[in-house]
C-alpha cells in the first residue's frame, strides 16, 4: 500500500490511532474516490496531482485484495 496511506492506516489498512480501518472491506469506489479527493475532518486532500487516478484505483484494489484475516507476513510485497 502507498506510503501514502500506510502511515496513518497502516500497511494492510488495518487502522491507527491515526487513521481509521480502510480495509479489508473497503467502501464504494466511488465513495472511496470522493473521500480522497475532498476528505471531511483532519485527513489533507489527495488532488490528482498527488495522486493520479491510476494509483488511486490501484490502492483500491490492493485494499480489496487484503483477505479479512490478513497480516504483513501474508503479503509478499509487505515482508520485503
């Protein structure tokens, strides 16, 4: 997952004391979309020039991929 992310919803988006759960079972895409780009409360907005499109749909789909038991020893990426 994007650093980006990670550091506030941890590297499966599990949530933090920082960030709230995002996965596994995230929200719509749509929602999900919306939200970063014009997010409520204390998280900064990610414009397009932050975060294209293609990576946001790509964060979305590693977020549906994370199996609802998971932990970073599960993903190969995640235990480099």
């Amino acid at each position: 997952m994007s650093s980006y992310c990670s550091a506030c919803h941890g590297t499966l988006g599990q949530g933090s004391t920082a960030g709230a759960r995002i996965a596994p079972r995230p929200i719509a895409f749509p929602a999900f979309q919306k939200y970063l780009r014009q997010p409520t409360g204390q998280m900064v907005p990610y414009t397009r020039t932050v975060l294209s499109d293609r990576d946001l749909a790509d964060i979305y789909a590693f977020l549906r991929s994370v199996p609802v038991s998971a932990s970073s020893k599960d993903i190969p990426l995640l235990r480099q």
